[in-house]
C-alpha cells in the first residue's frame, strides 16, 4: 500500500467510513432491570459475567450515565433523543407507555439512511398501531407484546421458554430460553445483511432479567443455592445473557463484522434485585431518584473507530444523547426538524473534550419517575451534574464526596440549589405543554384492522390496570377491573366490536375457569394463577357518544356488538355485567371495520 492510501485508510477510519458502503453497522444490547453493580467488572462478589467484563476491559465506559428509574421511559428516550416526560410514554402502562406518534424513533433514522433495521425483544411503547415496532422504523421485528412475557399483550400463557412471539405481526411459536430466542433472530438477521452487503441495525432489547424470575437452571444453579429461587433466578437471567453477549461477539469476529460494527451494551434501569447481593456502593435501585435507580453502565466498542482500550468517560451523559452520537459516529443524517434533547458525546468517546479545560461544558441532565396519570412538578426527580444531585427539588448531594448519597448539604450550597432548582423550572415549563399530547390507539387504519386492545392500555383512575396475565386470570371484581382506553377513530363507519373476556388463542369461553398452566424453572409464572370464570350476563360498549349493549348467555367465548362512529378521538370502555351486579371490563376487545 502506497503512503497516500495509508493516509486515506487512517482517514475513513477516523470518521467511521469504512466497510460496504463506507457505514459501520451498529448492535445495540439493552438489559431489563440490570443495575450497575449487577456485573463482575464493576466489583460485584458473586455473579460472574466473564463475556461483559472482556467487553467492558475492551471498550470506552460511560461510568456516569444516566437513565429514566423505568422501562419504557428509558427506552422512549433512548430510541428517540427526547425526555423521557416529552415522548409521552413516561409510564409503563396505563395507556401511558404508548411513543408519541410524531416522535422519530432510531429505527426510523437508520431505515432512512439505507440500513437494515431489526429489533428483537422487549419493545414496550406500543402494542397497537402506530405504535409498534413494526411501525416505527424497524423492517425485521421478532418480539413478545407488553413489558415482559407474559404481560397481558403478550401472547397467551408465554412463560420465558418455548413461547409465541411476533415475527413482523404474526404469531410463531418458538423452541428455547427467551433471551436465546432474541439473539438467535438478531444473529440470523445479521447473517441475511451481510449476504446481502447491506449494513444493519439491531436492537437487542431483552426482558431479563426482569421479574418473575426464570433463567435456565445451568445458570441459575451457581446462584440458586446461596440466594434461593428468586435473587438466585435473577443472578442466573444476567449470567444467560453474559453467555449471549459473548456468543453474539464471536459470531460477528468470526464473520469479519466485528471491526466496523458499533457495539453497546446498556441497561434500561436500576438493579431489581441484585442490590440484595452488590449495589456499587449506590443508594436506591429501579424506581428510585437517587443513583441507584438510574446509573447504570454503557460500554460502547468500535474498533474501527478507535472505541476501544478500557477508558472511561467521566462527565455525566444520558440516555437522550446516544442517538444523535450514533448518527454523528455513523456519519448519517440527522432526521428532518427534530431538534434533540441530548448531544453527540463523540468528543468524549475519543477523549477530545473534558471538564476540567473547558472544552466540554458542565451540563445539566434531568431524570424523574412519573408513573402516574399525568406528570407531577418535581416527583421523584433527580437535577443532576457531574458533582451534584438535586432530589426531589429539596435535598441536595456532593455525588463526588458523598456517593451514597447520605448527607443532604442543601443548607450549605444556597446558590448551587438555586442553580439547579433554575434549571428544572425552565425544563419544565417547556415540557408541560407536551403532556397534553394523549396518545390514542387507531380504529379502522388500513395498517391495523382489525385491532385487538387489552387491559394493559387501560387507563384507570386507581393506576392499577391488569398490566399481566396473572392480574387478568384473578379477573379482580373491583376498581382495577375496568377502565378505558384512548382511541382514535380514522375512519367514520360501521364497526364490529368483539369484547372476550379471554384472548382468542385460549379458545375459552367468558363464564369458564381455567386450570393453572405449567410451572417452568425459578419464580411461580403468571400463568400459575387459576383463571376466574367471570359469569356475564349483559356485555356493553362505549365509544365517545356511541353505545352498545346484548345480553351474554352461558358458554360464549365472545360477544359481537355493531356500532356506527364518527371519526375522531374518544374514550372507549367495554364491560362485562355479572350476575351480582358487579362490573369487570372485557380484558380483550377486538376491533374492526366492516368493509
């Protein structure tokens, strides 16, 4: 190679144009519910996660990295670039995790830009059109409905092995662990792009290891003995995908893909239940406003990049600034009149920005848990700098001195509670406005129809919707068994409404139990739960002004009721009289229009 091809090489390298079509690809790892100290290499004494602990001694390190205390909160920011608070989806169900429709996704920005985009797991901001995976950008999905298996989307009876999950919207049953299955479709993904010469995209988003606790029992047993079923499932969840992220990892050296392909590996949250066992020395796990519950690692691995050695990166960053990194790193374009929240940490990454000269500025980053209804002014909220944490708009702590966050200085530092109290005001005011941008999930699109709604997107005035399918089999006679949804129809019409008071594939009928199903290794399963038979008598329906009732003999599975509606968005509610009276809604509501 002549000197001047040399210097064009070291050229592209630099700025991450190499490899077909001059683009790196980009694996993107997400964890449920692993906190920071949930691995061996930052200190924890027990569990063992030999593949994360050579990436991270390979990579660059965000060790003050920042996220929302909850799922989809984080995911909404991560895949977007905005607060978690301006996405809309800000809690974890309710009607409440759904992703603004007018937010561009990650997915969307790299399909625009000539990849193939895959996601494969835990997507959680949306089940419905068009809000689902499939809807935002991604062009190969393999994934379960809901937060976890075996959430009320979820298809039924899921229990983390040999379940059903949706391969681009239909229903395939699968063989094996749940986080085995979402590598292996990331994996085959993979393999199909590079035959083709195409970069990709994926995002592995997994469930483990959230709760209930299941991981095969090779992994689990290690743990099991020492910490019993439940913590010993749970070390045993992050040992499986340690196993998977070490697997992923040869396959792509050994394909020759591992040089140009962006790698990071984060969580979504605080630890939810390895601070039993190690917690790096933090207060507060997943819900919580102190560190505990939102910092947690992000190791990124770029060989071709020059993302690698075991640095660490010290200034405080966040979730909303990896997608404008990635698209600075990969040299795409930014998606037109999006403005984000976050910034490219590029200059950190490659070590040409700090603190302490002034070539990187002291931010300030916002985090909070707002799982309720409609976002509350400083609720479990954390105004962070690389020093400082300001709680709940009242305590304030030297992060730097005082880790655990023990000793409230407030009354010593007026001016840097001010500062920071400045600050939050400002944020929220500008994002108040936003809240009142309610999702709704279509009725009647060309893209969704018909459509099933369940319980999960209840929103209730007691927060407490049937989010699993546990929740749903109890069938609770109470204020947590009924609610509505918010629904947006397209297209004035008439309309078909299916109300169960089971889905569809548990082929049961509305007045009949049903048996536990099958117990698998680790935590009792929601589908341990008997199944309550709801003896109906009258099934009704309300959409905006439009109404429905029919009686509902013994043995149906369903109830069809026809409305005509208008277009446009209304709330909609559907329940289940019983004999005594009482009101349960219908968990599953089938929607379509009649053509």
């Amino acid at each position: 190679m002549s000197p001047f091809a040399k210097i064009a090489l070291v050229a592209a390298l630099a700025t991450g144009a190499t490899a077909a079509g001059g683009r790196p690809n980009v694996v993107l790892i997400i964890t449920d519910d692993q906190g920071y100290g949930d691995l061996s290499c930052h200190g924890n004494p027990v569990l063992q996660t030999p593949n994360l602990d050579r990436l991270h001694g390979e990579s660059v390190r965000l060790i003050d990295y920042h996220v929302a205390p909850t799922c989809s909160p984080t995911r909404a920011a991560l895949l977007t670039g905005h607060w978690t608070n301006r996405t809309g989806a800000w809690h974890t169900s309710g009607g409440r995790s759904l992703l603004l429709e007018s937010e561009v996704t990650m997915g969307q920005v790299f399909l625009d830009a000539g990849y193939a985009t895959g996601m494969f797991g835990k997507w959680h901001l949306g089940d419905n059109y068009p809000f689902r995976a499939e809807d935002r950008g991604f062009s190969e999905v393999m994934r379960h409905g809901g937060g976890g298996v075996g959430q009320t989307p979820d298809f039924w009876d899921n229990s983390y092995f040999d379940g059903t999950y949706f391969h681009n919207l239909e229903p395939e049953a699968v063989q094996g662990y749940c986080t085995d299955v979402w590598f292996d479709y990331a994996q085959r993904f993979i393999t199909a792009q590079e035959k083709a010469g195409k970069p990709f995209f994926a995002y592995i988003s997994t469930n483990a290891p959230h709760w209930p606790m299941h991981a095969p029992q090779e992994f689990a047993a290690p743990y099991e003995e020492q910490f019993g079923t439940h913590v010993g499932h749970f070390l045993g969840m992050i040992a499986n995908i340690d196993h998977n992220v070490g697997r992923l990892r040869t396959f792509l050296e050994r394909e020759g893909l591992a040089e140009n392909t962006i790698f990071i590996f984060t969580t979504d949250n605080g630890t939810g239940q390895g601070h039993q066992v190690f917690n790096a020395g933090m207060r507060g796990r997943k819900q919580s406003e102190f560190d505990g519950g939102h910092r947690v690692p992000l190791f990124i691995h770029w060989p071709a990049g020059g993302l690698v050695g075991g640095r660490d990166v010290e200034p405080i960053t966040a979730h909303v600034d990896i997608l404008p990194t990635l698209i600075d790193l990969a040299g795409i374009a930014q998606p037109d009149g999006v403005k984000f929240d976050g910034r490219s940490i590029r200059p950190l990454l490659e070590g040409k920005a700090s603190l302490a000269d002034g070539s990187w500025p002291d931010r300030i980053l916002v985090t909070d848990s707002q799982r309720v209804l409609e976002p509350i002014k400083w609720r479990k909220s954390a105004v962070m700098t690389a020093r400082w944490r300001l709680v709940n708009g009242t305590e304030l702590y030297d992060i730097k001195r005082d880790p655990k966050q023990e000793n409230d200085v407030a009354g010593d530092q007026p001016g840097v509670v001010a500062r920071l109290k400045a600050f939050y005001e400002a944020w929220w005011a500008e994002l108040e406005p936003t809240f009142r941008q309610v999702p709704a999930i279509y009725l009647g699109h060309a893209a969704a129809n018909p459509v099933l709604l369940t319980s999960h997107d209840w929103i209730t005035t007691e927060g407490r919707e049937p989010w699993n399918q546990s929740l749903v089999r109890k069938a609770l006679d109470n204020s947590s068994s009924t609610g509505y949804w918010n629904v947006q129809v397209v297209t004035a019409g008439d309309y078909e409404v299916r109300l169960r008071r089971w889905p569809e594939e548990s082929d049961t009928a509305i007045d009949a139990p049903l048996p536990p199903g099958a117990n698998v290794p680790g935590d009792s399963p929601f589908r341990a739960s008997p199944g309550k038979a709801v003896p109906a008598v009258k099934a009704s329906v309300r959409i905006g002004e439009a109404r429905a009732e029919t009686p509902v003999e013994a043995g149906p599975k369903e109830v069809t009721l026809r409305m005509t509606l208008p277009a446009g968005t209304a709330r909609m509610t559907a329940v289940f009289t019983t004999r005594d009276g009482g009101a349960v809604g219908a968990f599953y509501a089938y929607v379509r229009k009649v053509p």
